[in-house]
C-alpha cells in the first residue's frame, strides 16, 4: 500500500511548487467564472450552467472555456439577427 504523503512531508520548494499551482488553477477559474458572469449567453458556446460546472475541473476547464466556450464579442451583432 502506498505511504500518504502529508504537507509536513513535503520539501519547501515541493510546497512552493504546490502553492504556484494551486494559485494558478484558482486565478484561472475565477477569470472564467467571471468572464462567464458577465458575457451575454448569445456569445456562449453552449449552456452557461455546463460552463459554469466544467470551469471547476482542475485546469482543464478553465482553459477549455477560453479555448471553446465563448465567442468574440464582435459576434454579439450577428448572433442578434440570426
């Protein structure tokens, strides 16, 4: 069975490494969440709501939502007259 490893177990710069990525992946998922709160759901790709709950995988749902998940604001025009 494998040993838990606990943060008293971990060396300074392991908890410096653990510190930069968890400060990474929240200041990423609160920029999503953010820009998902704000932007109009015409320039959304997909429900607000899955976006809103896919946002807080990790960091992979941050950087989907930029990636995928919304549209240029310059759409917001086009998307109003379809």
């Amino acid at each position: 069975m494998k040993k838990v490893r606990h943060w008293r177990d971990l060396s300074p710069r392991q908890r410096v490494g653990a510190i930069v990525g968890v400060s990474v992946q929240l200041a990423l998922a609160a920029a999503a969440w953010r820009d998902l709160a704000t932007r109009p759901a015409a320039l959304v790709n997909g429900p607000k709501a899955v976006w809103s709950l896919l946002i807080g995988v990790n960091f992979v749902g941050p950087l989907a939502y930029f990636a995928g998940g919304r549209r240029a604001r310059g759409e917001l025009d086009q998307a109003g007259r379809n």
